[in-house]
C-alpha cells in the first residue's frame, strides 16, 4: 500500500476519503481493499456444461483449529447460489448474511429463486453504496458466485471491492490470482464436463498456491449441479473424498511432512 | 360473521407412538359459497416440522411465505434444521409481532423433536403457545373436533392405527360444519417416512 505515494506522493492526500476521486480519477480506497485481497487465500471457479465448481485455498491450517461443518472458504446463499471468498473473513460474513437476506426477500415476494445475476447484482450494489457515499470503507472481499436458475441455466460470477461484476468461464481471486487466469485462460476448454473442471480447478490451484505440498486440509471444493430430479444442489467435498480426488489426479504429492 | 369464519377451515394434530400425524379440510369458501376443494392448508417446513394454518386465507399463505423466509436464513446460519419447539417459539414471536393487527390464523405445529419424540401446539392470532400431548384442534369445525378427539383418541398409537383415528376425527367433525371440509388432507410422519394421504368424505 506504501508503494503507491512513492511513485507519486499527491496521493497521500487523497487516500483518506473513500468517497472522493485522486486527480488521476482513481479512488484509492478501493484499490487498497484490492489491495488486501491479493494477499488472501485464492480462489477459482470454472464453469461447466453440466455444473460450476469452486476450489479454495485455506489460508489458516492449525492443528489446534477445530475443524466443524462449517467452512472457511465456500457460503452457500440459497438454495441454488453459492459463493467462494477471497479476502477479510469478518467484512465477508457481513456481506454473505446480506446476499442471503437479498435472496430470501426475492422469494418472499415473487415466490421463485431469485436469478443469479440479480443476486449478485443486488450484493454489488450493496457494496458500490461503500465506494460513493457515508465515508465508510469498502468491503475487502471478492466474491466468486455459483449457481443456477431455469432463465441462463449454470452461472459463475466474480465481484470486487469497487461493486463491479461479471459474468466468467472461469476465474480466479485472491492470491496469485493473475497466475492463476493465465493458467485458466490457456487450459480451459467449453465444453467441459463437471469432472474435467474439478480436475482443472485442482491443477491450477496447485500450479498457484504458494505451499510445496497440497493436502486436502488446505483446500475446500463444492460444486453447483442439477440432480436426476431436476433440483439445485451444492455439495461441498469431504476431506476423504478431496484426497481421493487429489490422488486420482496425480496432484497431491505424497507429502514426507508428519501429520 | 367473524373474519376467523370468512373462508372455513378444520386442522387437527395427533401425536402417536414416535410418529405424528396432522390432518386438515380442503375446503376454501367465500362465506358460504364453496370456490376451491383443494386448498393447501399443511405445509413442510422441513423433513421433521409440519405447520397448518387455518383461519383466512390470505394470512394462511403470507405467514407461511414468512415462515418460509425465517426458517431459510435459520438453516443456511445454523446448518441445520430447526427443532419444533424452537419453530414454534419463532411462530408465537411472528404473531406477537402484530399483536394490534393480527394475521387472522391460528396455527397448528407438529414435528419430531430429539430422540424421535413427537411435539405438537397451537396457538391464537397473536401467539400464545398450547402444549399438548395427545391433540390438537383449529378451525371453524374446533369444537366439533375437541369432541370428536376426546372421543376417539388413545396413546401410543402407531402410525397406520393413527391415520385412522385422525381421518375418522377429522371428516365426522367436518360434517357438522358448514364451512370446512371436501375431503381431508392428511400427512402421518414417522422417523423414517412421511405418508400424504387425502381423504374422501361427504363432498358439500
């Protein structure tokens, strides 16, 4: 963050204020919030014919964590909409209770699943009210949303501090992240099956993530997909069936570390 | 005629040997003229968690899209589902809320609570909880079901022997009562399955 006013020191100046413009048209607040994202644990997620997959990288592994059901990495929102995070865990929690409000308000009034891109449209434009007005700070948190709705079918979409969004293929969020869509960009194929993608999501990650050894501690994978009945489900993997899968791709290496 | 009594209803609840049953009319009506014979009055909650809402219908739906909405966002924070004795606490509470412009129902909630034990309640428009531990009653056809109940009910009854007695209660009640029946609706849920079952009684 220092970095910046060495190249220019005006921007002092204007780092204090979210809501207003530095000369150069930027607004630094939420560059900083980006900032604090590329240090945080990443995240992928590819999109598929038949689903839409999200990996994430955990960033705290302690065998003193107590390990409970729920997860550090992977929110589901409703019923057909999940998300991956990358960035400050507390600004995430707030931000994760606010879309499932969002959704739940949605179906309450037309009595039908709230489609994706609104969800994600409502979420960001809960985040941009950070960026313009009330002299808060952003959120630091990108989000990368999954899910499915009967108008655009599998949907996959990351958002960033500044409230902006989009619609992707694939894509990838916090740490090495630039890597990691480069990586993406030159493997990902079209029409990929769910398989395929959990097996492109395991080999970006581990080709990205900073760590010698990738165990299945260290990660979390859910994917988005319809069951024979025609019903959204989000499925989060066990750690069992993460090292089955780990093992099956030739990724993880057999680590010599003591466990 | 009451606002309770403009569109008709009979809800009944049963709690037999670890598994319970919850049975209602079909009728919706306009004061007396009959407009719909298959009105959905028994709602899931979840897989353990049944509520039956009578009174006006208009209510009936709206707080059931509420309850909808709660148990939702209860689940997707906890993780997991909600016990009976806790949804019914919240349903009291949504209720009270509007203590001086009530939503025009009485509920009746029946689940499986820990170690499969059957719960049952009901309450008045502006929430005040009834446990009982064998029956409960609601609706324009309440008395003629208290009788009815009384009469037929026993303990520990399981499922199939159940399904009987709550279907007998429940259209011999509807019968002396103009504004509910056409039929019955009746779930009969047990720890392993839920068995939907409808009714054919005296079609007027």
């Amino acid at each position: 963050m220092i970095s910046l006013s060495k190249v220019k020191n005006m921007s002092r100046r204007y780092d204090s204020r979210t809501t207003i413009f530095s000369p150069e048209g930027r607004l630094y607040q939420v560059e900083y919030a980006m900032e604090a994202i590329g240090n945080a644990g990443s995240a992928i997620g590819i999109l598929s014919k038949d689903g839409v997959v999200l990996i994430g990288e955990k960033k705290v592994t302690s065998k003193l964590l107590q390990t409970s059901t729920s997860s550090e990495k992977m929110y589901k929102i409703d019923d057909h909409v999940a998300c991956a995070v990358a960035g400050i865990m507390s600004d995430a929690n707030i931000l994760i209770n606010t879309a499932r409000v969002q959704a739940q308000r949605y179906t309450f009034m037309y009595q039908e699943p709230m489609p994706v891109e609104q969800l994600v449209q409502s979420l960001c434009d809960t985040k941009q009210g950070y960026t313009q007005f009330g002299g808060l700070r952003p959120f630091g948190v990108s989000f990368l949303f999954a899910g499915w709705d009967k108008n655009h079918g599998f949907q996959l979409y990351m958002s960033d501090p500044s409230g902006n969004y989009g619609g992707w293929k694939a894509a990838a969020v916090g740490a090495n992240n630039q890597a990691a869509q480069s990586i993406l960009k030159q493997d990902y194929k079209e029409d990929a099956t769910r398989e395929e993608a959990v097996e492109l999501a395991l080999k970006v990650l581990s080709k990205t993530m900073d760590s010698t050894s990738l165990t299945s501690e260290k990660l979390e994978l859910a994917e988005v997909f319809l069951t024979p009945s025609g019903s959204v489900k989000y499925h989060v993997h066990s750690p069992d069936s993460l090292t089955k899968l780990l093992l099956k791709h030739g990724v993880t290496q057999p680590a010599a570390e003591s466990s | 005629m009451s606002i309770f009594e403009y569109n008709g209803s009979a809800v009944v609840a049963m709690v037999g040997k670890n598994c319970f049953a919850i049975a209602s009319d079909r009728r919706l009506g306009v004061q007396l003229q009959t407009i719909a014979t298959d009105f959905q009055r028994i709602s899931k909650i979840h897989d353990r968690v049944f509520i039956a809402l009578s009174g006006l219908a208009t209510d009936v739906q709206t707080l059931y899209q509420r309850l909808v909405f709660r148990h939702k966002l209860y689940q997707l924070r906890e993780e997991r589902d909600m016990k009976p004795e806790t949804f019914a606490s919240l349903v009291s509470a949504i209720l009270y809320e509007k203590r001086f412009g009530p939503y025009l129902c009485q509920p009746v909630i029946a689940g499986l609570g820990e170690d499969e034990k059957p719960f049952i309640c009901t309450m008045d428009s502006i929430g005040a909880k009834e446990l009982a531990k064998d029956f409960v009653v609601s609706g324009t056809a309440s008395e003629s079901l208290y009788g009815a109940c009384e009469a037929m009910y026993k303990p520990d009854m399981e499922a199939e022997e159940l399904f009987e007695t709550i279907s007998q209660a429940l259209l011999s009640s509807v019968d002396r009562d103009c504004l509910s029946g056409w039929g019955g609706h009746v779930y009969v849920v047990t720890p392993t399955e839920i068995k939907e079952r409808i009714l054919k009684g005296r079609m007027d």
